[in-house]
C-alpha cells in the first residue's frame, strides 16, 4: 500500500529512504501548476519505495496544492513563515494558516531569504519553532558563500547556523527537523559541489546532529545546490546524502521525476 505523507506523517521525523523537495521559488500559475502536478501524481516513480517527495509551493497555491493532491503520495509545503504567530504584521503568513492548508513541509532559514530579507540565525530557529508548533516538518537551510568556502569557514558556518537552531530546541522537536546543505555559490549558478564536497559537509553536519543525540542525527540531510537528473545518481550516492531540495529543475515535471528516480534503492 502506497504511503501518503502528510503534516502528521512528516512531523515523526525522519522515513526510510531519501527525500527529494522541489522548491518552486517565485514561480507558478493555476493552469501551469495544474499540468505540472498532474504530471508529477501521474508517474509511478512516487509510489516507488525507497523515496519520498513534496514541493514548496508560493503561498497562494498551498489551497490549489490541497484540492489537487488530496490522498497523493506527493506531500507538499511552504517556502517560508512568519516568525509571529498573529497580530499586527503585514503581509506575514503563520505557521498555523499554512497548516490549516493541509501543507506537510515550510521551507526554513534560505539562503535567499537571509541575504535579501536579512533573517538572522536567532529568526531562523524562531520560525522552526513556530513551524514545529503548527505540526508539520521544517527544512532548515544552511549553506555558506563563495567567499566563506575560499576562506576555509564552511564548516563554521554552517555549524553557526545549524546550532543556532539545534540550541533552541529539545532533542524531541529536533528529530523532527529536516536539515538542508545549501551552497550558496551553487544556488542557480549553473555550479554544483562534487559529491565528496557534499559528502564532507552533510558527514560534519550529521556529527553536529549527533551531539544532540541519535534520533537527531538520524534526520534527513539534503542537498540543495543545482541537483539536476545528470547528477543526481551521484550525489545520492553518497552515505551522508539523504536527498536534494531541487530549484530549477523541480519546475519541469521530467527532471523533477527523474531525480526522484535516482534516489530509488539501488
């Protein structure tokens, strides 16, 4: 029987398998994303074993998300949310209206969001939480610049940000995070890191998890700098890998699909 995975689902933390999350950014329309989904629910590569997938949809379709993918195996979610939970902030989305929408998934902590909306570490622990207190799972990016990566500070970095989170947290609501390795030099570049680059960050990443204790280390770590169907296979492979959030190629319904094939067993 083919599971369905939901916001109860996605908040236990971690499945077996890998987890691949398209993030639409600021892209979409009623009529495209009705194709585009369509597509995506219609290939049995979803059902497969082994791999599990959702999209993070602008705000405005999360209800379009609802109505198309009621009962699918494809879950679904947020690109971000507010670090408030109601009152008088305008144009802030909460956590429990994107819940309400039946959304699994919210999108935590980018890189795009840190550098054009300034979202310091502090904000990005407070919007986990806020995500972790509506039921549903949050994506919590990292990821360092080119200039931090020549400096050698990766590893500070994204251990600066990732703790900044993991501190705020009790070891129980940490297991039900999931945490995504996001070069920014790779982000809509054309530049992907190596499978052993992602490899050494996702494996210091997966100690730092650990720290927190192992039902924290056993969550999902993804990588999300240009994963693309040509290389896809690759980075999977790797042991620290446990799945990719996909920009540009989650907007086509057969590059999407064939990254979720390559996270199937081998």
């Amino acid at each position: 029987m083919t599971t369905v995975v939901t916001a109860a689902t996605a908040a236990t933390g971690r499945t077996a398998g890998k987890l691949v999350v398209g993030n639409w950014k600021l892209h979409g329309s009623l009529a495209g994303n009705q194709a585009l989904l369509g597509a995506l629910i219609a290939s049995p590569v979803l059902s497969a074993k082994g791999v599990h997938a959702a999209v993070c949809v602008p705000f405005p379709y999360l209800a379009q998300c609802q109505q198309v993918l009621a009962g699918q195996v494809l879950a679904y979610g947020a690109q971000d949310v507010s670090a408030e939970t109601k009152g008088a902030f305008t144009g802030e989305v909460a956590a429990p209206m994107i819940a309400e929408f039946g959304a699994a998934y919210a999108i935590v902590g980018h890189s795009e969001r840190r550098t054009y909306h300034a979202e310091s570490d502090a904000t990005v622990a407070a919007k986990t939480l806020r995500v972790l207190d509506a039921g549903m799972t949050p994506i919590v990016c990292v990821g360092e610049t080119l200039a931090e990566r020549e400096s050698g500070d990766t590893n500070a970095v994204v251990t600066r940000q990732l703790n900044a989170v993991l501190d705020a947290l009790t070891a129980e609501l940490a297991a039900r995070i999931v945490v995504a390795y996001e070069p920014v030099w790779a982000i809509g570049t054309g530049r992907t890191a190596t499978s052993a680059q992602a490899q050494e960050v996702h494996a210091h990443l997966r100690a730092l998890l650990r720290a927190k204790g192992e039902a924290v280390a056993a969550v999902h770590v993804l990588y999300g700098g240009s994963v693309k169907p040509d290389n896809a296979v690759e980075l999977f492979s790797m042991p620290d890998v446990d799945g990719g959030l996909i920009g540009g190629a989650a907007l086509k319904a057969e590059d999407f699909l064939a990254i979720c094939e390559a996270g199937l067993p081998r």
